[in-house]
C-alpha cells in the first residue's frame, strides 16, 4: 500500500495573504490620516456667508465649519485614535475598534452633508449683529468646504472597512514590550563544591585545612 505525500502549496499562493495585508495596512493608514487630516482642516474654512440688515445698512456674516458643526472634528479625533488603537489590540477588540474607525468616518460624511446646507449658525450671528432675535440671514452662500469634510469622513470610513476585511492579517504590538511579559533574568546558582561558598569555607575549617590553599589553619 502506497502513502500519498502531501504537496505544500506554491510559494506564491502562500505569500498572497501577507502581500493583502500589508497593502490593506498601507492604504488604510494613508486613508485615515489624510481623512483626519482634510476633516479638521475643512472644519476650519468658512462653510458659509451672507448678509444682515442693521440701521446702518447692510452686513456681511460668515460662518467656519466648527461654528456650524463640531461633529466632524470630534470624530475626526476620535478616528484617529481608533486607527492607533487597531495595533494595540487582537481579535474582538480589534473588530470593536474597526467599527468605530469606519463609524466615525460615517458620522462625519453625515454631519458635513446635513451642514453644507445650515443656515442656524448665520442667524444666531444676525440675531445677535442686528439686535433682533427674530432676524434671519439674507443672500445666504455655501462654499465647498462641507463636502471636502465629507470626503475625508469617506476616507476614513475607508480605512475602518480595510480594518474590518483585512484587521486579522494586520501585526500587533509586540508583547514583549508589555511589563508584565518582560523576561526576568536568570539567578545564578552556585555550583556544589565551590571553594568560595562560605558553607565551605567552613567545612574546610572545621577539617583543619586553610580555605585560602596557602598552608594549614
């Protein structure tokens, strides 16, 4: 009866999982940071502008993004922390910090839509130029800044996505670093009949015999 060898499968369909996961790895940190990254910077830019009626004619009002929403930056933090924390933790954990990753890109695509077309921050800023809480903001504009948020919440959402496909071929931090895993050193045990032990240092001078070798006690 003859025995079957079993063939090891080619070396390039061995490697094709490693070779995913550092592709997967690679892109999804450039689409987290550069989604953070365009997030907080369209946070900053004016959304919006337009004009308010007071006594003395006509006023010019704009609007940043952090004065319309402080969603997007707030996710965008929060993604960057969750696309640092992919690496400290393994299995489950790693599955719950992916959600959050691709759940705050989520939330910012959202925020910045549902922004690209607020008016609230611009009359709250009539309100308070004209004096009369009921005025609203006339010859209202938006610029493109919402959407330019958006797109980075999409990259990020990408790169939570990329974490829950790929996560498993991702690396770890190593635990050799972790305090409690740190190798302790090894105790160094005296050999059995070591001249130098003072057990016998003793020994030889109960015998009578100079421990030192240089004549009797």
């Amino acid at each position: 009866m003859g025995y079957v060898t079993a063939v090891p499968p080619p070396r390039s369909e061995a490697a094709a999982p490693a070779r995913s996961g550092r592709r997967s790895l690679a892109l999804a940190l450039l689409c987290g940071a550069l989604g953070a990254a365009v997030t907080l910077l369209a946070t900053r830019q004016r959304w919006s502008q337009g004009t308010v009626t007071v006594p003395g004619g006509d006023f010019s009002l704009t609007a940043q993004g952090s004065d319309v929403t402080g969603v997007p930056a707030a996710l965008a933090i929060v993604g960057l922390a969750a696309l640092v924390a992919v690496f400290a933790v393994r299995r489950a954990g790693r599955f719950a910090v992916a959600v959050l990753l691709a759940l705050s890109g989520a939330g910012i695509v959202a925020a910045a839509l549902i922004g690209a077309s607020d008016s609230s921050a611009l009359d709250e800023k009539a309100a308070q130029a004209s004096g009369d809480t009921s005025a609203t903001v006339a010859s209202l504009t938006h610029t493109g800044w919402p959407y330019a948020a958006a797109v980075g919440g999409a990259l990020i959402l990408l790169a939570g996505l990329l974490a829950l496909r790929y996560g498993s071929l991702w690396p770890a931090m190593s635990g050799r670093y972790e305090r409690g895993n740190a190798p302790r050193p090894r105790r160094r045990t005296p050999a059995a009949g070591d001249p130098d032990r003072p057990e016998e240092i003793w020994k030889a001078l109960d015998r009578g015999e100079d421990p030192t070798g240089t004549g009797p006690a």
